[in-house]
C-alpha cells in the first residue's frame, strides 16, 4: 500500500538530512529514506577531524552524524531505515519510489516531488578491496594499523596528499604517492617530499600488493568519487560525463521537473558538509514555492 508525501528525500547525509528538516519545518509532509539503520551518510565513515567548518572546529564526521541524528529527531523529521531504493517512477502528479526493506519486504512511497541526496562511494578501478588494500578514504584507512610498514598510495588528488600524512603520522616506514598526474591542491600536494612522489604510468597488482614491481605492505587507493550506487528511474537526468548529476544552479531542480538532486551526487559546487546542507535548503525552498504555487487558486 503506498503513501503519499509532499516531499520524499532519498539519502539521509548532509544533505537530504538539511532538506528534509527545512522541509518539515516549513510544514510540509516529508519522508526521509536512508538505505543504512541510521542518518549520516558517508560521515558514518569519517572518524577524521574535520577543521573545515568554521561553526565547529575540530568535530569528526562521526561526530557530524551524531549531531545530523539529534536534529532530525528534535524536528520530528519522519524516517525510513534500512530502505534501498529499487525503483522510482512518475506516478500521476507526482512520484512512486519502490524501496527494499530487511526481511525481504518491499514498501511504496508517493511524492508529489522526489530528491536525491544518494552522495558518493570512492572509485575503485580496477582493484578490489582485501586485507592489505584499503580502497578509499574512511574508516578502515582511518583505523589501520600503519605503524612499521611500507604503504603505496595510488591517485593525484587531495585525498591521495592528505592521506600520505596521515599515515606518516600513525607511524609508517615509508609511504609513496604514484599518479598519473598530480591534482592536488597546492596546500596538500607542498606537504609531500617529492622523494615520496612518482608521476606517470604505473602498473600495480592487488593480488601481490605491488605497484612498479616493488612490494607493499598495504596499498591505498585514492581514485576520487562516483555518484552511489542509483536507481532504476522511469524518467531521464541528465549527467555530465562522470555520471553527476546535472541540476539548476538555484533550485537544484534536475532535467526531470519536480526531481532535485541535492549534495555530492550533484555536478556542483565544492563538495563537502556545507555545501551539501547549502544544496538541501535551496532544493527546500524551492519545493516550498512549488508546492505554494501549486495549491492558488485558479
């Protein structure tokens, strides 16, 4: 039996979390819908200190997700746990969205508007997560037992340069950065020894941990992001070549009227928190003025 909601946030990270509770502040029916038992998305992962947000220096991700919890509660913000989204399609005047719930059971959510705030997993080309390969930054990167060991770090961006310190600090024997080409910014990529960088065409074998012929201890792959595992959807968002979404600048409206893609999942701005609770109030507000406009008269 379905439901029906002004409103259905898929994705309860920074992001879907920020839209839904404007949104049931604002007055609005809204359902937020998160594929784990609980809300924080990626930052569930991050046990990182996080000194990039001016309101709270020093706070990890966990500590984020903790504070996201307490707040959808204080709004009294409806949710659904333990929801992957299977299937998503226009459904008279607006949305029905199938979700695969534990025990093997299946629930019908309608929306008169859909957003997707599904976020990002790391890339993982063509190795596989093991023992000693840590794919992506998180938790398990975080918590590794570096001390003593060799490391090999693959990719050019910021995550890559950060990390190189990061395990120098937890004690490691050597750490080496191998990229094709270095991305980084300036900041991160000046802490590095050039010593500890090898630019080009490399060649690494997960099987035996080796990048170049030489042999790791572990090696971390820092490949970037990718839009999150999606959906089946029965209508067409455009992506640019990377499979982030495409929206407006404003509203963050997608190419599909009445669906807003909102956070990481996004082609937008600088991805991190702020923008991504900066996403859900403009996709909020925007559903605001839809939905208003929509119940006049006439």
């Amino acid at each position: 039996m379905s439901e029906m909601k002004d409103a259905l946030v898929i994705g309860a990270g920074p992001a879907g979390a920020s839209c839904a509770l404007w949104l049931e502040r604002l007055g609005f029916s809204c359902l937020l819908a998160e594929a784990r038992g609980h809300a924080g998305g990626l930052l569930n992962d991050s046990p990182y200190r996080n000194d990039w947000i001016v309101t709270q220096p020093g706070v990890t991700g966990i500590d984020l997700s903790e504070g996201i919890g307490l707040s959808l509660a204080a709004a009294g913000v409806p949710m659904l746990l333990g929801a992957r989204a299977r299937k998503a399609e226009r459904f008279g005047d607006g949305f029905r969205v199938t979700f695969d719930l534990p025990n093997d059971r299946v629930r019908e959510i309608d929306a008169a508007r859909l957003v997707i705030a599904t976020g990002v997993q790391p890339r993982s080309g063509p190795f596989r997560a093991s023992e000693r390969v840590i794919i992506g930054p998180g938790h398990r990167a975080a918590t590794y037992d570096y001390a003593g060991k060799s490391v090999a770090i693959l990719g050019g961006g910021d995550n890559a340069f950060e990390n190189h310190g990061f395990v120098k600090r937890a004690g490691a024997r050597e750490v080496h950065i191998y990229a094709r080409t270095v991305r980084a910014s300036g900041v991160f990529a000046a802490q590095v020894p050039e010593a500890d960088i090898s630019t080009g065409p490399f060649e690494a074998d997960h099987e035996d941990v080796r990048v170049n012929g030489r042999i790791y201890d572990v090696i971390l792959v820092m490949f970037g992001w990718e839009p999150a595992s999606f959906f089946e959807t029965g209508f067409t968002l455009d992506r640019n070549p990377a499979g982030f979404f495409l929206t407006d600048f404003q509203t963050c409206e997608t190419s599909a009227p009445g669906v807003f893609a909102i956070g990481e999942v996004t082609a937008g701005r600088h991805p991190c928190v702020v923008t991504a609770m900066s996403d859900g109030i403009a996709a909020a507000k925007a559903i605001q003025r839809q939905l208003e406009r929509a119940a006049l008269p006439g």
